[in-house]
C-alpha cells in the first residue's frame, strides 16, 4: 500500500522521532535519563510503573539503561510487595470498635473477615487482573450482609480513607525510589 506524503517528508527522520518519544515513555529510559541528569522527580513515576508491572517483562534493553544496581533494588522492592500483598489479602483488619447499634459484635467480626477473604483477598493475589490495594476500601463500602452493621462496615471504610488503616504497598514504593535516588546522588 501507498502512502501519500508530503514533499521532502524523510520518513526515517519521522520514525527516529517516534522511536524516541516512545522511549522516553519507558519507565527504564525515565530512570535511565534521571540517573544520567539527576531527574529525581522522574525516579518515583518510573519505580511505580515497573513495581506494579511484571519483572519478568522487562526486555534485555530495559534491564542495561536501568543498571544491575537498581534493577536489584526493584526485585527486592517487588519481593517486599508479594509478601505484603498475602499479608493483606489473608488477613483481615480488625473491627476495634464496633457500633452502638451493633448486636452481636462476634458475628460482625467473623462476617468482615469473611468477606474480607472472599471479597478482596483472594482478588488482590489474582494472577491476571489483581485488585488494587487503593481500590479496598471502595469495595469494602458496598458490602450489604445481614451479619454485617452497617455502622461498622462504614467505620472500616473510614479508617482507610483517614491512613489509619495502611497497607504498606506505598511504603515499599516510597523505599526502593529513597534507595534508588540516593544512589543516583552518588554517581
Ligand atoms: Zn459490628
């Protein structure tokens, strides 16, 4: 097939600017350019993409402009996260505080862990399309049970929005881009 192009358009000019656009997309290339300007803000972007992505889907090209020095920090920030992840998915935040209104505070409890389990453990360790730790406590706020308080539910929901319930995905994100900007600083 043909294509029209403009007089004196040198096609390969073009896709050399394309190749470099989308490589200055990557996640490496960011941390290959931070590293090599001392970008510190590109570092965090860069760090939350691969982390939430596979290593295993980082390509020969990736893993040479990230370094072997920081591309150890991501495995061990990502090996950090699968534990946290089977942490939170199997164990349940405790109800401390039940509800005025809330009869039977055992069965509240069971119930939350129940669902908890049903409902969000086992989609945070999906293996194709895992839930987002962020995404809990929208989840959390449509549970309708007749075992459930309602009260209850919310005051969960509302410990999460206020920190109070952490899940430490962000930590471990916020430590490898720490690790990794600090080594940055000493090149
Ligand atoms: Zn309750």
């Amino acid at each position: 097939m043909a294509y029209l192009s403009p007089p004196g358009w040198k096609l390969t000019d073009v896709s050399d600017q394309e190749r470099m656009l989308t490589a200055a997309l990557l996640p490496s290339r960011r941390l290959e350019l931070a590293r090599m300007f001392t970008i510190l803000e590109w570092v965090e972007p860069a760090v939350q993409t691969i982390l939430d992505g596979k290593l295993a889907d980082l390509t020969g090209d990736d893993l040479d402009r990230i370094g072997f020095r920081v591309f150890v920090l991501l495995v061990k920030g990502k090996e950090c996260m699968g534990t946290e992840l089977q942490r939170t998915a199997s164990v349940a935040p405790k109800i401390d505080d039940h509800n005025w209104s809330c009869k039977k505070p055992d069965v509240c409890t069971e119930t939350f862990k129940r669902l908890w389990w049903e409902k969000v453990g086992r989609r945070l360790l999906h293996p194709v399309m895992p839930m987002k730790t962020f995404a809990i406590r929208w989840e959390v706020r449509t549970w309708k049970h007749a075992d459930l308080n309602v009260a209850c539910r919310d005051h969960m929901v509302q410990k999460m929005e206020l920190g109070e319930i952490k899940f430490s995905e962000n930590k471990i994100v916020a430590g490898v881009v720490q690790a990794i900007s600090d080594y940055y600083l000493t090149l």
